[in-house]
C-alpha cells in the first residue's frame, strides 16, 4: 500500500561552482595556465589587462528578463557552450590581421625542428645493413616490433611463430626464428632483444673486449647467475678459486652493464617535465618569507564590449525573440566570466593561506634545512589552522612544488605520522627515516647491518621501534635487504 508523507532530512550538496573551485585548486602551475588558457577561449566575456573592469550584477537585473532564470545564471557551465556558433560572424576576417614585414629577396626564416628516430625505427634502420631475404626481413622486423621500451622481447619464441602466423601470414618454424633473433643481438645498443636479465648481459659482455675479468665475469653470468644475484660471493670464490681482488674485477665488470639497454636510446622522444615551483620560501632578516608563483594570479576582467552590447539592449525598446536569445547568451558569458574572476581569487587566497600555515608549521626546518627538525604533520593539523576542509588541504598540497633555500620540494612530502621517542615526546616519522638513511649510509658495506641490528642503532639513539618497522621504512626508503647491500 502507497503512502505519502514528509520527511525533513538535512543534505549537503556541492553546487557545480565549489565543484569546479575544487579543481582548480587542485591544479599546479602549469595545469592551471592550461585550463585558464581553454577558459579565455571558450569565453570571450573574459579578457586579460592590468585594468579591471568587473560590472555589477545588478545592472542587469530588470524586468526585460524574466524569461531568463537567475538561478541558472550561477550555475552555468561555459564549457558546454559553444561560442563558435554565435561569434563566428562577428569575427575580424584572417587577411585585416595579416603582415608580411620582410622583402621579396629576403631568405625564409622558418626554424627547423628535429625530426628524432624512434627506437623502433633506429632498429629497423640498423636492419637495412643486412643482407636478408624477404621471409627473413620479413621475420626480423615482426622480432623489431615485440621489443618493450626497455630492450627486452617477453614473448616465448613458439608465441611469436603462432602469432606471425595468424595476425602476418607469416608461415616459419621456431629454427628460423631462433636464426633472425640472432641477427637483432648483433643491433646496437647490446643487449637489445634480449629475453631476460641474464641474456641480456651475456650479449653486452659478449660485445667487450676480451680479458681475464671479462672471461670470469661471463662464466659467473652464465654459469652461477643466481649465486651472483643474492651475492653469494663466498660461493664464488670456493666455485673459481680466485683472489678477493680477481673477483672483485669480475664483478665490477658486470656492473659496468646496462640492465636496460633500450633506455639508453638517445633518440627516443620521452617527454621531459619540469618542475614549476608553486611558490617560493626565502629567508630575510631571519624572518619567513613566503611568495606565491605570479603565474597563479593572472590580470583578468571582464570585456568591456560585453558589457556595453548588455547596456544596449537595456536601454532598446524594441525587443525581439532573437534579441533576448542573444543578450541570454550575453548575460551568461558575464556572468562566468564573473564567476572565474571570484574563483580565481578565492583559489589565489586558498594556496596561500594554506601554504602560510604549513610554513609556520614546519619553521624550525625552514630556518634550518635539517630534516631531523621536521615536525609530524597531518592533514587535520592544517585544516585545523586555516579553517578548511580535510580535503581541501589535500588538494593544495596534491601535485604542488615549493622552492626554498634547500631545493623544490613537494608541498606533501612536510607531511608525516608522528612516532613517540623514548622521552615521550612526538617526533616525525621523516625525521626517523632520515636517521636510518643515515645509518645505513655510515655502515661498513662488506657486512652490512640487517633490520634487527638497525632496530638496536636507533633504540640506543632515542626510537624504540620494532624490526618490522625498520623494514617498512626501509622499503619505503627503496633500500634493499643487508645481504643485497654487500659489497666487495
């Protein structure tokens, strides 16, 4: 049986502004400058200048435009409109912009781009100096292709005949295989094409002058790969009966090799990023100071022309369908433009603050640099200080870099769990990570420290912590195990 009733309930929803503020406060430097690049395209009510000329809302609101809802006007989404459509005539034609400011007898000068050869294709290039048949190039190529970004071909040779076979028409045999496979060891860098880690060295010690350490470097490679890897060297010396120093040789010889050779391609096309620093620490008169990246706070207002084609139609008598569409289209270009100038200040307002906080949060390391001096940290430390939401805090440290006088660091790395010394006291974790770092760098590479032994170093210094934690850090530190660590 259907009944109604009414039910008061509470709810908290985000309007598409706090929405769309949450993004842009969440956005670096750079991604910033792109999203305000695609707003100033989509919305030609918005335009750069040190002067600005924000209208009144009220100006606009009579009675011409009840057919317009108010309460849409706050929760318009300039992406969704496309002002192509309505600009398009309105437009100063391509040949009035134009300039030709050079001679007829002067020379082009447009500037050359590389054109840099992919990895792929500098292996293919290196083909063409061998002297195959059809079927083989045909083979060699497809062998080409199966190479990951690092060197290596994963696939099992039986794979790649099934597959040259279904997806190529390419009918072989796995001998045939196994012969063009050959020929892509011979391609440079060495190593290239390779099935795994231990191959992959045979074909780069394969390549090196022959000595006495290269010889035992492969037959250590070849003949006891394992043994090499967890660094049982005492084995290897009982296996080949040579000195400390031989097999040190040896070792140092393999150490000398690319596990990745098709990262040492120059020529790849890898996209380099820099790192644009969101705002900048610096010390004056041993005070704080602290800056927010200029690129945050651009110079905008909102077009005066707009504002102008509004005021002309407030004051027309005449009013067609087509001219209330059009100053609808208007009021709403105003009105975003509007609303991404307030945003803009408010994320401007939100980095800083917030950024302030963290500052005096962590002083004593910004004075200093030492990052035994870094306080523990959370989220809720901050939120707590600046009156923000959890959240929010995690957007503005989320993808943000700051310079200081010790180098551009991540806004999230001053953030840490605390610990408990044996004084009581709260210390950061960073500040216990730091220690071990320091530890493990001090200790004697050919008897290195296991966890259990860290775990009583840094007891004795003040941190009662378990040899599992030790081993957490240590991970997180990307720090291998002892046996792992030894050295000749």
């Amino acid at each position: 049986m259907l009944k109604q009733f009414l039910n008061l309930k509470l709810s908290q929803k985000l309007s598409p502004q706090q929405i769309q503020l949450m993004k842009l406060i969440q956005l670096p430097t750079q991604a910033f400058e792109q999203r305000l690049l695609e707003e100033m395209n989509e919305n030609p009510a918005l335009e750069t200048g040190k002067e600005e000329e924000d209208y009144e809302k009220d100006e606009f609101d009579n009675e011409d435009y009840d057919d317009y809802d108010e309460s849409e006007s706050d929760r318009i989404d300039a992406e969704d409109i496309n002002i192509d459509e309505y600009l398009s005539n309105d437009e100063t034609p391509d040949y009035k912009t134009q300039a030709n400011n050079y001679s007829d007898d002067d020379d082009d000068r447009e500037t050359p781009f590389a054109a840099p050869v992919s990895f792929h294709q500098d292996l293919i290039n290196q083909l063409n100096t061998f002297i195959l048949n059809d079927q083989e190039r045909e083979i060699a190529e497809f062998l080409v292709g199966s190479i990951d970004d690092m060197g290596y071909i994963r696939r099992s040779i039986p794979d790649m005949v099934d597959d040259m076979a279904f997806t190529q028409a390419i009918y072989t045999d796995e001998k045939m295989v196994e012969r063009m496979l050959h020929v892509i060891h011979e391609l440079e860098p060495s190593g290239v094409g390779a099935r795994d880690l231990q191959e992959c060295l045979l074909l780069q010690l394969k390549h090196k002058t022959p000595t006495e350490y290269v010889a035992l470097a492969t037959n250590i490679i070849e003949q006891q790969f394992d043994a090499f890897t967890k660094k049982h060297y005492d084995k290897l010396l009982q296996k080949y009966a040579v000195s400390n120093e031989q097999l040190k040789k040896a070792i140092h010889e393999i150490e000398k090799l690319n596990p990745k050779p098709g990262g040492s391609f120059t020529g790849n096309n890898r996209v380099t990023e820099n790192v644009v620093p969101d705002f900048a620490i610096r010390i004056v008169d041993g005070e704080l100071e602290l800056t927010l990246n200029g690129r945050n706070a651009p110079s905008l207002h909102v077009s005066k022309d707009y504002q102008e084609m509004m005021q002309t139609y407030k004051v027309s008598r005449d009013k067609s369908t087509q001219q209330k569409e059009a100053v609808q289209f208007i009021k709403q270009k105003l009105d975003s433009a509007k609303w991404f100038i307030d945003a803009i200040r408010q994320r401007q307002e939100t980095l800083f603050v917030t950024m302030n906080a963290i500052m005096h949060y962590q002083e004593e390391y910004f004075l200093d640099g030492d990052e035994t001096k870094m306080k523990p940290m959370i989220l809720k430390d901050i939120a707590d200080l600046v009156g923000l939401d959890i959240s929010t805090v995690s957007r503005v440290a989320n993808s943000k870099y700051v310079e200081t006088p010790y180098g551009t660091k991540l806004i999230k790395e001053f953030f840490s769990e605390a610990m408990k010394n044996d004084q009581g006291e709260d210390v950061s974790t960073l500040e216990i990570k730091k220690i071990l770092q320091d530890v493990i760098g001090e200790e004697d590479k050919h008897r290195p420290l296991p966890d259990d032994q860290l775990a009583d170093i840094l007891k004795e210094r003040g941190y009662p912590i378990a040899r599992r934690t030790i081993a957490k850090y240590r991970e997180q530190l990307d720090i291998p195990v002892a046996r792992m660590r030894k050295k000749m």
